[in-house]
C-alpha cells in the first residue's frame, strides 16, 4: 500500500493504509478512507470513512457525506473494474 496514518479505533491509535482523501464539489470539505487490513466476519477488508480535519478524522453522521462518498467508491470501483489485470 501507500501512505500509512493513524487513527483512533475503538479509543486506540492504530496505523492504517491510506486509500484516498477526496474534496467535496466546494472543496470545502475534505474526506478520507483508510484500512487497518482487519477483516470483518465475512472476510472483507474494514475500511474506515470521514472527514478530515487537521490530523482528526470525523465520523460521517449527515446523509449528504454518505451519498458523496458511495459515489466515489462507486467510481473508484468501476475504474478499478475496467482494468483488465485486476483480479479479486
């Protein structure tokens, strides 16, 4: 992976891969996505989202963040998708 950060989870700091900051339309805001590498019960990759402010990542509680985000994983991930040597 890349850049590494920390984080609080669960009231302890903890490294994570950075996988992208990106700015609202205003670039007002600006949100970020990291991974610690932990798995959930599935077996998926836990990824944490929020906003960045300064070196504290806030939790998403408005609707309008969460909507602005899963469309830019949605991009994200068909890109990803159009890459012919990507294999899951």
């Amino acid at each position: 992976m890349g850049k590494k950060i920390k984080i609080l989870i669960n009231d302890k700091e903890t490294e994570c891969d950075l996988l992208f900051t990106v700015n609202d339309s205003n670039n007002v805001i600006k949100y970020i996505a990291c991974t610690d590498n932990a798995k959930d019960e599935n077996g998926n990759a836990k990824i944490y989202l929020g906003k960045y402010e300064g070196d504290r990542i806030i939790p998403l509680h408005s609707k309008k963040d969460e909507i602005f985000l899963e469309q830019v994983v949605s991009v994200i991930r068909d890109e990803v998708l159009k890459n012919e040597n990507w294999k899951y």
